[in-house]
C-alpha cells in the first residue's frame, strides 16, 4: 500500500529547530513534486515548501522563506529543516506528492497523516 509517513515533530520553544521527515512507501514517486503543507487549528491547510523529483528546483511560501529548507535525502525521502521556529509555525503538518501545481493542496496526490509541531513562546 502507498503511504507517507511524517516523523519529526514535537514541541520545541520559539527560536528554535526542528527537523521534519516524510518517509513513501509502496511506491517510488518519479516525477512528482513533493511539498509539505501544513494546517492550524480553525484556519485552512495551506502551502509550506515543496520541492521537484529531481531537488533541483524548491518552493517556499514566504512566511518560512529563510527559515525552513526542503531537501530530500533519497528518492523516497523528504525532509524540512525548520529553523528559527515562532509561535505561528504551530501546527499539523503534512507531506504530500502531487503531479499537478505545487501550491494548490487540491492537486496533491497522495498524503501523509500529520505530524504535530507545537513552538511555544
């Protein structure tokens, strides 16, 4: 069966790291773009960073820009480093992998459960 499972998160104060991992199994997803969303409570899921197949090309929206960085270690591997964490980074976030436009959560294929990051100021 196909899955992404994200592991990683926890509760870290505000300034600080964390590393999020999202591990596929089942299948190996060529050519598709892997991104990382993430949703609050009572506020919609919305777009984080995603990254192409190859690692070449990598997308941030700018409330993390110069602070998290997506990266894969293997093929099947994604991860987030996410540095200088605040307060408003709190909440689930999810992997996921889509063959259609990154920024739209709508297009994504396949979905990781969620891992929680709580950043407490």
């Amino acid at each position: 069966q196909v899955q992404l499972v994200e592991s990683g998160g926890g509760l870290v104060q505000a300034g600080g790291s964390l590393r999020l991992s999202c591990a596929a199994s089942g299948r190996t997803f060529s050519n598709y773009v892997m991104g990382w969303f993430r949703q609050a409570p009572g506020k919609e899921r919305e777009f984080v960073a995603a990254i192409s197949w190859s690692g070449g090309s990598t997308y941030y929206a700018g409330a993390v820009k110069g602070r998290f960085t997506i990266s894969r270690d293997a093929k099947n591997t994604l991860l987030l480093q996410m540095n200088s964490l605040k307060a408003e980074d709190t909440a689930v976030y999810y992997c996921a992998a889509t063959l259609g436009v990154y920024w739209r959560s709508d297009t994504y294929d396949y979905w990781g459960q969620g891992t929680q990051v709580t950043v407490s100021s």
